[in-house]
C-alpha cells in the first residue's frame, strides 16, 4: 500500500482532496523527516526539502505557489519592520523560515530570530503559516502583515514555489502515482467551490478567493525559475541547501 503524507493545511486541499487511499497529514517539518527516514513514499512537503536533498522525484505540473500575496505566510508585527528587534518562527515550515531570511536580507534588516515558545502571549512580531496565519490574520486588526508571497514577488518578480510532491527514489511505480496526482488536483480545480471544509472557520466566499487569487497549483517554466531562484539566494544567504540543483521531474 502508498504510504502518502501530506500537509494538514487548507491550501492543499485541492491537491488530495478525493485521494482514495489513506493519507498521513501532519504539519510540513514533520512530514520531511518522515519521508527523508523512508516512512513515507511520497510526500507533499516544503520545497526546501528537496533543495537540501536533491535525491527526490518531483510530480511534474503541481505545486503550491503564489505569484503574488499568498495570505497566509505572514509576518505579523507591531511596530515598523525596521524596529524590529525580535521575530519568533513557527518551527513548522523550514521553506517559510527560509525565505523570511532571504527577505530580511534583501532589506538589510537582522532582527534576533528565535523559536516560538508555546505559550507566548503578546509577540511583538511572528511568522505565521497555513490556517494558524489565516485565523490570525482574522481575528488581530491590531497588527500589521507583512505577506511573504508579495514580498517576493516585489523583490524577485517570479512566483515563489512553497510545497511540491516528492517520491523516494526506490519507487518503481513513480509515473503511475504522479499521473494520479495530477488527475486529482485537475478534478478539483474544476470542482473547487467543493473543497470548503464544512466544519471551518472560513467561509466559502473566502475558500474561492484564497483558491482562485492567493494559491496557484501549477509547476510550470515560471514555477521551476522561482524555485531555482530561491535555490540561488539561499546559497547567498548561507541557509543550508545542495550546492547544486536539478530538477528530477515524473
């Protein structure tokens, strides 16, 4: 049997929304590590994993990706980026951490970097992600949000890449599993008002416009100059990637 994990987000309901078999969904980092130990055959997972590990197939044509604001990568601040003395990272997307430093940089800004801590109240500034940031987003009118997707569209003008389906090299059968990826994720793009969670704190009228303005699921020419680009400033910004990239594409 597949062993398939994937991320426990809204954003990736249109890429396993009607899989067939079971599904392990858990947060990004943690799916990294399962499928880096060979618990798991294929993953969709943050695409710096396979910036640090290159041995992986990627599943041709499918990405989470942004060409612009994505909602819900954010920086959440107080006070004026350039007075921020200190921002805490949600230690469950390594990608977005990744790309927060590159975008720092490009700023000149260093502000100390630390772990959240469980029970941190009053945070001047954070990293949030996936439907933690989407919530928060909702719910504080009082901070400011800085949208990691804008911010590289902004800098770089190419979309930026977040999570790709990647299968273990020891997978025979990797061209039949990715052809029944893509057939799930077309199926949804077309049914996407379908997707909703019925049991969420988003509304439909949200879910349409986060599927259809803020998240992208192709991983075409743009896609693959984004992530290669990601791939150069992580080597400038000395964040730990392979040395080279090529992408093994099913």
């Amino acid at each position: 049997m597949l062993r398939i994990g994937c991320v426990k987000y809204l954003n990736a309901r249109p890429l396993i929304y009607g899989w067939s078999g079971a599904v392990d969904f858990d947060h990004p980092a943690a799916l990294c590590r399962k499928l880096e130990h060979g618990d798991l055959d294929v993953a969709l997972v943050s695409s710096l994993e396979f910036l640090r590990r290159p041995i992986y197939r990627i599943v041709d044509g499918i990405s989470i990706s942004s060409r612009g604001p994505v909602y819900s990568v954010v920086l959440a601040h107080r006070e004026e980026l350039t007075a921020v003395p200190q921002i805490e990272l949600d230690p469950a997307s390594e990608t977005s951490v990744a790309l927060l430093k590159c975008l720092l940089a490009e700023r000149g800004l260093n502000p100390r970097l630390v772990l959240r801590h469980r029970h941190s109240t009053d945070v001047t500034a954070q990293l949030l992600i996936g439907d933690q940031a989407i919530q928060f987003r909702q719910k504080h009118s009082d901070y400011r949000f800085w949208d990691l997707g804008e911010g590289w569209k902004n800098v770089i003008n190419l979309p930026f890449v977040f999570a790709l389906w990647l299968i273990r090299p020891e997978i025979h059968n990797a061209k039949e599993i990715a052809d029944a990826l893509r057939q799930v994720r077309d199926h949804n793009l077309k049914n996407l008002d379908d997707l909703a969670p019925t049991q969420s704190e988003v509304s439909l009228a949200f879910c349409r416009k986060y599927y259809r303005e803020h998240l992208f699921f192709d991983f075409g020419e743009g896609e693959k100059a984004g992530l290669r680009e990601f791939h150069r400033r992580c080597l400038l910004n000395k964040i730990e990637v392979a040395p080279d990239l090529r992408l093994n594409l099913v």
